[in-house]
C-alpha cells in the first residue's frame, strides 16, 4: 500500500511502451516542456541505486517532465535513441536529445539538470 501511495505522488512517469514514449515526447514537445528522461535496468545496481535520487530531484523541478524508461521493457526506444549503458540520462527539448549523461554520478546529474531547466526556462521568456 505504501508503495501505491509512493508512486501515485511520484512527478517521475514510468514509460511503458513505445508509443507511451512517443505521446510523452509529442506532448512535452507542444507545451514545450523540457525532458528529462532515466533509462534504467533492474539488473543493474548503479541504475537502481538513482531511481531515488531521480525521484527526488524530479521533484525540485515542476516546470519539467521526468521520465524512467526500461531498456530491457522499451528496447525500441532505447536502441533508437542508442542508450549503450545503464544509467543514461537524456536531455529533450522539443522532441530532440540535447544532452547524454551516462553514469551514477548524483552531483553532475543535478548539476546538469539545474542549468538543463534554467536554460529551457530562459528561452521560454524570451
């Protein structure tokens, strides 16, 4: 029950599927709203170990869309978009990948997301 409770207040979005990809991408894409997006493994410890931290880093930053993507559920999307290890972490504005991080390094992927928000922030005013 608690862990119902946990995800149905998550601001991170479980993609399930390709087109699920697909319609997340389109409607951030039309409310230009930055992305960005965890490709995960259960089989991999690094990568589970930042579904926390992704969780809550996700929501310091309402302005923006979170998603966690399966590699080995959504091999698709992840072979399209050429995510070789686990954690990636992706950067999208209007439907297109402005950044790749790859690795369990919890500063930089702050770091990154901070200036990724601020700078989508900034175009969005101007």
């Amino acid at each position: 029950m608690e862990d119902q409770e946990l995800q149905k207040n998550s601001r991170v979005v479980k993609v399930n599927s390709a087109e699920s990809w697909n319609f997340y991408v389109s409607q951030a894409k039309s409310q230009a709203c930055p992305i960005v997006a965890h490709f995960t493994a259960s089989w991999c410890i690094p990568s589970v170990f930042m579904n926390s931290f992704f969780e809550d880093i996700a929501s310091s930053y309402k302005d923006a869309l979170f998603l966690i993507v399966d590699v080995d559920e959504v091999k698709e999307v992840a072979r399209r978009l050429e995510v070789k290890a686990m954690p990636t972490f992706m950067f999208l504005k209007d439907g297109k990948t402005m950044e790749k991080l790859v690795g369990a390094n919890p500063d930089e992927i702050k770091k990154r997301v901070d200036c990724f928000v601020q700078s989508s922030r900034l175009v969005h005013i101007a």
